[in-house]
C-alpha cells in the first residue's frame, strides 16, 4: 500500500512538477525565453515531459511511451516530439472535418458542451485566440530562426497542450504560408476566405481550399482529380467531406465563430440550387443583378459632382480636391519663358541695336520761360523784429531809402561764388599757378635811371623789363634821327645854316642882355660910342 | 515890328480891363490859416481811459517807459497810470499835431494790454490801416472741455510754431488767451489770419493749413 502510494505520489509528484514547470514557463515574459538560464532549461524539459505524456495515450503507434530528455539535446527531443505529434495531429483533423458536417447537418450554431474541459479550453481559446496566433508566429519565427532549445521545445509543446482548438489548426495550416506577412490587422486566413466568398459569387460554387484538403488528407490530395477541384459531381465530394469530417468529430463542441464554417455551408447550399445553370443562363442572371444595381443607383440621391450648384455647406470635406474641376480661365496663361523665346527676344534687341532703332519714348525736356520763382521757407520761429520794423523795412524799400535787402538767392550766390573763387585757388596752386595770371600788385619804387645793358647783366630772371626805364625816358628826339655819314649833301648844308642861325641868335641876345646892363655901366673895349 | 507893338499894348489894355471888371464884381477872397487839430475841437481837452487787467500790471510796469516814450514824444499826448483806479488815462495837448493821435495812442495802450508786445503794438501808432481783430472759440465752433483744450493745442502747435508760422507769413501778431483770440494788422492779413485759425478750429490738421498759407502769402506778395 505504503510503496502504491508512493508509486501514485511518485507518479503525481512528476506529473505536478511537470504542470507546475509549465505554469512557470507561461508566466514567464517572453524576453526571459532569449536568456540562457539553466533553471528554464529544466523547467522546459520538464514541462515537455509531461506534454508528452499526457498525449501518449491518444497515440497509437509510438516507440517510445515517455520523452527521455536527459542527455539528449534539442534536435533529438525534437524528433521524439515530432514522432508523436504528427499522427495526432492528422487525426484530429480529420476529428473536425467531421465535426464540421454535423455542424452543417445540425444547422450548426449549437454549442454543446460534452465536456467541460473542453468549454474552458474554449473559452480560454476565445481569450487568448490572439496571444496564441501570436506565440505561434513566435514560435514559428524561432522555429525559422533556429535560436535556443528551450523555445523551439515550449513553443510546440503548447501547441501540442492545447490540442482542443480546431481553428488553431487551419491556423497552422495558414502559417506555413503567411507568417512573414501577418500581424493583428492582417490574417491570411480572413483573406483566403474573403478570396473564396468573392470567387463563390463569381462562378457561383465554392472552389475547393486546396491547402486544407491536400493537408487534411494525404489519401485524398493524391488521388485529387478534375471533379475534385472543378465541381462536376458535388456529390462525391460531400460524402468525401462528410466522411473525413465523422472521423474527425470528437467530443468537443464547435465555434460559432468560425466564418469560415459557415460560408462554406451556404456557398454549398447555392451550389446545390444552381448546379444545373447553362452559360446563357448564367449572363441572363449576371445581367439582371447588373441591371438591379443600375436600378437603385438611379433610385439613390445622386453624388454632389452630379448635382447642379453645390455649396461647401452639401458636399463632403476636402472632396473638390479629390474631383477633377474644369472651368474657364479667363486670364491669359503665363507665358512659359523657354530658350527659343529668349533668343527669338534676344535676336530682336540684336537687330535693333545694329539698326540704331530706338523708339523707347523719351521725356520732353522742361525749358525754363520765366526765372524761378524764389518761395519764402514758412518759418516757424517766433519773429526776432517787431510788427512795426517789418513795415518801416517794407517802406524803406519801396521809397528807396534802404537798399534793397538781399533776397536768398543773392546771399546763396555770394556764398557760391565764395566758394567757387576758394576752390579755383586751391585748383591752380596744384599747377603751380602756370596758367592762372600773375596778379597785379601796385606799389611804389624807384627806378634807376641805369643803362639797360647793365640792368640786364646782373638782374635776376624775375624782373622783368617792364620794370626799367623806357627809352623813351632816356632820349626824346624826333623824326628821323641819321648819322654824320648818311647825311646827303643838301642836307649836311641845312644842318650848318641851321647851327649858323642858333649860334647867331645866340649870340645876339647875350649881346642885348649885355647892352641892357651896361646901360647904366661902360662896356669894356666896346667900339659904339666913339 | 511896329505891328507887334501894337498888339501887346491892345493885350494889356484887355487884361486891366478884365481885372476891373473881376474887382468890381465880389469882395476880395479871405485867405485862412489851416486849423489847428485843438482849434477844430473847440479847444476841448479830450480824455481817453485805458483800463488795466490784473496780469498786465506786471508787464505794464516793466514796459513803462517804452510806453510812455513814444506817446509822449512822438504822438505829443499827455499819459499817466492811475493805480487806484487801475487805468491808463491819455489827454489831448494844444501842440497834438493830429486829432487822430489821441485815438492812435488809446488803441496802442489798449493792444498792450490785451496781450501784444510793445514792439508790435507801436506799429499801430506808426501805421494807420492796423486794426486789432477780436473773436473767440465758440463763435467758430461750440467745444467743450477736452475738445476745447484741443482746440486751443491746435491753434498754438507744438511749442507755439503753429502760431509763428501763421503770424510770419501772414505780417500779422496773433494773441491767444484761452477762448479769445486777437489779431493785431493789416485788413487783408487779418483775413488770412483768421481763416487760417478757424481752420483749425474746425479740426484741419496743421499741414493743411500751412500748404493754404503759403500759397496765399505768395500771390499777396506778388501783388505788390
């Protein structure tokens, strides 16, 4: 008894161990998976063993009844995983087709439970339908990845845990394909099914999901044929299904919120009204939906680019930029300035130019006809001279006792011509003064009565010979002055009765002037008087 | 010349004629001596009494003498100030060379005290055609309170340059004592003067009132 006990507890203790090592690798956080810690390890080992386990007595066939884990590394523990889960996973497939068709036959939105494990799994399905996918797509990336051990183990051993959900498994079979490309807004799965409801309506069957049947059952995938895939006998199929699905079925109850489930019975149901449409038929059909849909277009208010006028108040937001406007410009375009323009412009400023041709308007010049008029500055000062000075100043003026005052004009050209005189100053001193004239300065001086030739010997260069006596100064004579030896003879005769009559004349008046005085005295030796 | 003779002797002979005749006709004209301006008023003294106000006493005694001067020398009328009565009192002289100096002289006293430098008011002792022109605020416009103050801050500008402005170019001396206004010139300049003030008055900006002055002031200074 003590040693059964003990074997129980021996067997529960692991069994425990094992449940608790995979509470504790739930809980832990998902970076904690990437450290290397020895204590994961084992808690991934022992929560692997006790998967593999609790599975053992679903599966038929195994070489081994436990997962020996010690000392076997991730490849080979893989393999044992492998080994079972494979088998089990086809059968349980082939468990929900079946429960699928009952579901159909049932008109399936019952959910009756068999057991209540399997409401909590599924409930805890519901809950966690997302984390799993997500877990699953970590997994799967470790999986591609080839990272550490104890993932690869976790990972697939929860799979493995949760062997109820049916969805996980058309999960699965869609992870293969997209788990690059799905996230939570994208899932390959609501594609696919999207994709199969569109292309039920168009040719007025479900196709068949390739994947689903080639994966759900090796033994169908290869003996598939044309009526398998292109309708023909929908019948066959069905009790194909059907027969996959009873295998299937197992106790637990199945999701109503399975979509797919659900399309796929009434995309079945169309089929089995319409399978005998001929083509003609087929258009007539497609063309009265067409027509039905014109119809309630027209029925319907039309869109606001087809009414008439349309304020901003009617229409949507920001949608006459999303619509194509026309309406008229009434403003010439821009002209668009290219090269061709600008040398065809430049050519005609070059052809003008040669020419001499510029009619550009120039501006008259204004000539002055009368002087500017002088405007007195409004002066904003309080006057210096009283009322009564500015009259007597006014007065002055016009009797002409004061001079007139001088206006502004006068005292500014004063002031230039000033300036002018200073600046023409400034202007010759820079050339020496050589071509302003010497300016005349008048004093008195003496003039020395010297021989010019003297005065030119020792003068300096500045004097010059306006200073000297003229000759005029030094000889008065006139007429025409000849020497002794160009005298001709009448001429040298005229010359000595002129010198005769002076010397007589001459001497007849000191003669007279010597009477006179000697009217009163003797003359000594005179010979009048006897 | 025997014919010429003869003809001015009949000329003379004509002329005595004449002259009798003229004689015998009316009494020899009287010839008079010009009146003298005592003489035309009957040799009455005549008085004239300038009141003084309060805040020109002050100024009156500092100007006394530039006053007094003038009138007294030049216009040849008698003027004394009598405190107790607070007048300024002009008497007419038997040597006041014109009956109008007495009057000229009242009118100098009295633009002294309404507010007129003396060197501005001796114009009207020198000149005859200057008239002091009085008027006030509230003939031109009804303002009250702020508005009149505004009004009054207009009329002077800033610093009184409004007002010399108007005054120099118009030859004219303007007074400004808080709603009165009195324009000291000639006629025509007072005219001006005026118009220039009441524009303001009546709110047109200083700019606008200078372009009007100057282009008046310029065509009266061409007319002469």
């Amino acid at each position: 008894m003590a040693a059964a006990v003990e074997m129980e507890k021996e067997e529960e203790s692991p069994m425990k161990k094992g449940e608790e090592a995979l509470e504790r690798l739930r809980s832990a956080d998902p970076p904690l998976y990437l450290t290397q810690s020895s204590e994961f390890a084992r808690d991934a080992r022992a929560a692997s063993c006790f998967l593999f386990s609790s599975l053992v007595p679903f599966c038929t066939k195994l070489p081994v009844d436990r997962l020996l884990v010690e000392g076997f590394d991730a490849e080979q523990i893989w393999y044992q995983i492998d080994l079972l889960s494979r088998p089990l996973l086809s059968t349980v497939r082939r468990e929900f087709k079946r429960l699928e068709e009952e579901h159909h036959s049932r008109a399936g939105l019952s959910t009756i439970d068999a057991d209540g494990d399997g409401e909590e799994m599924v409930v805890e399905k519901d809950e966690i339908s997302v984390d799993d996918e997500g877990d699953e797509e970590d997994g799967d990336e470790s999986e591609e990845k080839g990272s550490e051990d104890e993932e690869d183990g976790e990972e697939d051993d929860e799979d493995d845990g949760e062997a109820d959900e049916e969805e996980e498994e058309e999960e699965e079979a869609g992870e293969a394909k997209g788990n690059v490309v799905e996230d939570k807004f994208l899932k390959m799965q609501d594609l696919e099914n999207y994709l199969e409801n569109a292309e039920a309506k168009e040719y007025g069957h479900p196709l068949e999901d390739f994947d689903s049947d080639g994966d759900e059952d090796a033994e169908l995938g290869a003996n598939a044929r044309y009526e398998d895939f292109f309708g023909g006998n929908k019948k066959k199929q069905q009790k194909k299904c059907g027969t996959v699905g009873k295998r299937k079925r197992s106790s637990t109850e199945l999701d109503a919120v399975d979509h797919f489930e659900n399309t796929d019975e009434d995309v079945e149901k169309n089929d089995s009204e319409q399978k005998l449409l001929s083509t003609h038929e087929k258009e007539l059909q497609k063309m009265r939906s067409k027509i039905e849909e014109m119809e309630k277009a027209n029925l319907d208010p039309k869109s606001w680019t087809m009414q008439g006028e349309v304020t901003a108040a009617k229409r949507p937001k920001n949608s006459a930029l999303e619509v194509d406007l026309d309406f008229e410009h009434n403003v010439r375009p821009a002209p668009v300035i290219t090269e061709e323009v600008t040398a065809s412009l430049e050519d005609i400023i070059k052809k003008r130019i040669i020419e001499g041709h510029f009619d550009d308007v120039e501006r008259a010049p204004i000539l002055p006809s009368k002087p500017p008029k002088e405007t007195k500055e409004m002066d904003e000062n309080k006057s210096k001279k009283g009322l009564a000075e500015i009259y007597e100043e006014e007065y002055a003026q016009k009797t002409g006792l004061a001079p007139a005052l001088l206006s502004a004009s006068d005292k500014l050209k004063t002031e230039a011509t000033m300036l002018f005189k200073k600046i023409s100053l400034k202007l010759d001193a820079l050339s020496h003064f050589h071509f302003a004239p010497k300016p005349v300065i008048e004093d008195m001086s003496i003039q020395v009565n010297v021989p010019a030739l003297a005065m030119e010997e020792v003068a300096p260069l500045a004097v010059s010979d306006a200073a000297m006596l003229a000759p005029e100064e030094i000889f008065h004579g006139k007429g025409n002055i000849k020497e002794e030896a160009e005298l001709t003879k009448e001429e040298r005769k005229r010359r000595r009765a002129n010198q005769k009559r002076r010397f007589r004349r001459l001497k007849a008046e000191t003669f007279k002037r010597a009477v006179q005085k000697t009217g009163q005295s003797a003359v000594p030796g005179a010979t009048n008087g006897n | 010349m025997e014919v010429e003779k003869v003809e001015a002797k009949t000329a003379v002979a004509t002329a005595m004629e004449v002259e009798k005749a003229a004689s015998s006709a009316a009494a020899p004209r009287p010839q008079f001596k010009p009146l003298k301006p005592h003489e035309m008023s009957d040799r009455k003294i005549e008085f004239r009494k300038v009141s003084v106000p309060q805040h020109r006493f002050a100024p009156l005694k500092r100007c006394w003498m530039e006053i007094y001067t003038p009138v007294y020398e030049q216009m040849k009328i008698d003027i004394r100030m009598n405190l107790k009565t607070k007048k300024v009192e002009l008497k007419n002289r038997a040597d006041t060379p014109d009956i109008s100096n007495l009057q000229k002289s009242a009118d100098f006293v009295h633009a002294f005290m309404l507010g007129f430098d003396v060197a501005d008011a001796v114009a009207l002792l020198r000149l005859d055609d200057l008239y002091v022109d009085t008027f006030e605020i509230k003939d031109v416009k009804t303002l009250r309170g702020e508005h009149l103050s505004r009004a009054i801050g207009r009329l002077s500008g800033k610093g009184g340059k409004t007002k010399f402005a108007i005054e120099n170019s118009t030859r004219t001396r303007i007074v400004i004592a808080d709603s009165k206004i009195h324009i000291l010139g000639s006629f025509l300049n007072i005219k001006i003067a005026r118009d220039s003030l009441c524009s303001l008055i009546l709110g047109s900006p200083a700019g606008k009132v200078y372009s009007k002055l100057r282009t008046v002031s310029a065509r009266l200074a061409e007319k002469y």
